[in-house]
C-alpha cells in the first residue's frame, strides 16, 4: 500500500473520462488506477451521484465550463494540469475555421488557469516556460512529469547480439507536417514502424514516393503498446514541439534509447538515454525540418552503443518517471490547495 499524504480518502473529480488513444488519456487512467487502488474515490462531471468533491482536476481544456464554475463557486479546489497550446493550427493552412477554433482553445484554457485554478501543474520545464506569465506568476505552479508503469513497461529482449538487427519505432497520436515526411525520408537503412494517425499530406506524399522501409500501421490501443516496444528498438520522436510525450517517457522505462531533434521538452526528458540531435536552422515554432544530414549515421552510431544506451533508458525512467513519485507529487498537490 502506497503512503498516503492525505489521512483520509479523497474524492477527485474529473471533467471527462480518460480517451482510450492519445498521451492525456494515459495520464489520466494511470492517475485514475493509482487513486482508487490507494482507496480514493473518482467521480466524473455530471455523475458525482451526490458526492462532496474535495478537488476537480482540468487535464488540458473542457468544454464543462458551466460545472467547472458552479464547483468553484461551491468551494470545490481545482486543480490544472497543462499541456502543450494549440499552435500548429494557428500556422497550418488548413483555414479560417481551424485557425480561430485553435485560439479560442488556447482562450479556454488561459481562462481556466486564470480565473479558476488554484493551482497549476505543467508537464515539463518547457511547458512552464510556453505558458507562464507575469500576471500570474505568483500562482501555485508545481513542475510534474508525466509518469509510467514500471511494471507494465520494462525492457524485453533488449539484448543486442550480432545476428539480430535493430529497428526503428514511432508511437504517436498523430503524425503530421512536413518536418515529419524530412525526417523520414532521411532514413533509409532501418525499418520504421509508425503507429498513430497519420495526416493526409503524409500518406499522399508517400503513395507517390514508396519508401519500402516504412511502415504505417494506424492507432495502436494503449495496452498493445509495451508489445511494440519489445525486442531491439530506437524510439523516433516525430513531433514538433513535444510539450512531456507519454510516448518517450514509455518507450525509456521499456529500455528504448530514444532519437529525435532538440525542440519542445525532448532533450529535458531524453538527457543520455538517447541521441538528440540540434534542429539546425529551421524554426520548429513555424513547423519547418530540422537538419536530418546527420540521423542516419546516427542510427548506426546508436546500433553500435545499444545496450549502453538501452540501460541508461530504463535507469533514466526508474528515476524520473515512475508511476509512484508522479502520483504521490499529485497527493501533495491535492492537500496543499
């Protein structure tokens, strides 16, 4: 039984449910399944079923504003936890439309962590540094990783011997841009298997330019992941601006040295357990391509350091991202408001 910091069981509230696919819905149920195996009781926007909740904690944004506010006017401590802002729509030409729904998110959001929380936990450095300002830095922030199951994600096979060879891996919720197609065009020696939903500019680019070294398979449920991870894999960050990928934080406990290029929070997590690379020239803020002249023999370089690299992977997430620490950090959190 882990330690409680409360004497008492909680009752936490969440506007929804944790979506199946996608890093903050595995944030939630991992959360979720640590509160209630600890005895705290979690209830959802609309089903509280006449509980009196001690905290509601926003992960991202909600359309449940009219509950959010009707809880704090009652009393109830909220809690925000923040994710990276919808940015890429603001720069995509993908229209008008897209374009102000992706602001008015962003104003949604700003709101909560403004008018209604009182307190707010950012994901990683980065994602302090994209959101913090001066009219609320006397807020209660607290800086929490995302966290994994070190049980469920562990290294399997990872041991490299000559006769076997090593393969590359993206696990994503989305794959997109044209950053994306560079970096992928830019390996050639090395399978890459990607799982995620992938957006049309990159199937299209790919239907007219077969690259019979990769791989799109779609989505991949939350509990198939470990099994991608199995064997002699690199992770391949293909997002821009990573704000505290689940992904990589899963991909280092499962003994995944991960690659990638220097943007958002990726080289704060990765640190040794991998190789990130300089983005080069290009803005990752305006979604160009980094510099990829060097991701190939940097593959091969990895090939030849795996177990190394492989071990410091999982040492890295026994130490930052175990599952208990992330939920123990949220306790403290919780009886601090």
């Amino acid at each position: 039984m882990l330690k409680k910091v409360a004497d008492r069981a909680l009752v936490v509230a969440f506007p929804h449910p944790p979506a199946s696919i996608g890093g903050p819905g595995s944030f939630q149920s991992r959360l979720e399944r640590k509160l209630t195996q600890d005895g705290h009781v979690v209830v959802y926007a609309g089903k509280e079923d006449g509980a009196k909740l001690d905290v509601v904690l926003v992960v991202g944004g909600t359309g449940k504003l009219i509950w959010l506010i009707i809880k704090k006017m009652q009393g109830v401590k909220i809690v925000h936890r923040l994710d990276g802002k919808n940015w890429q729509q603001t720069i995509a030409k993908d229209g008008f439309s897209a374009s102000l729904k992706s602001r008015l998110i962003n104003w949604m959001i700003e709101s909560i962590k403004f008018f209604l929380a009182n307190s707010v936990i950012f994901q990683s450095n980065f994602i302090a540094q994209v959101w913090r300002d001066e009219k609320c830095k006397h807020r209660n922030h607290n800086i929490i990783y995302n966290s994994v199951s070190l049980d469920e994600f562990r290294p399997v096979d990872k041991k490299k011997d000559n006769n076997k060879s090593i393969k590359v891996v993206c696990i994503e919720g989305s794959v997109n841009g044209k950053a994306a197609i560079d970096i992928l065009c830019s390996i050639r020696n090395f399978q890459v298997n990607i799982y995620g939903n992938v957006s049309k500019e990159i199937q299209d680019y790919f239907a007219l330019n077969t690259q019979d070294n990769i791989f799109f398979h779609g989505p991949v449920e939350r509990d198939a992941i470990p099994e991608k991870l199995k064997g002699l894999k690199v992770f391949l960050n293909l997002e821009t601006n990573p704000p505290c990928p689940n992904a990589v934080i899963e991909a280092l406990a499962s003994g995944v040295p991960v690659v990638g290029f220097d943007s958002g929070s990726l080289l704060e997590l990765v640190g040794d357990a991998g190789v990130i690379l300089p983005y080069g020239s290009g803005d990752p803020w305006k979604m160009e391509s980094p510099d990829c002249k060097d991701l190939e023999g940097t593959l091969q370089h990895m090939t030849l350091n795996y177990n190394e690299l492989s071990l410091a992977a999982r040492n890295r997430a026994v130490c930052l991202f175990s599952d208990d620490y992330m939920y123990q950090e949220y306790l403290r959190v919780f009886k601090s408001i």
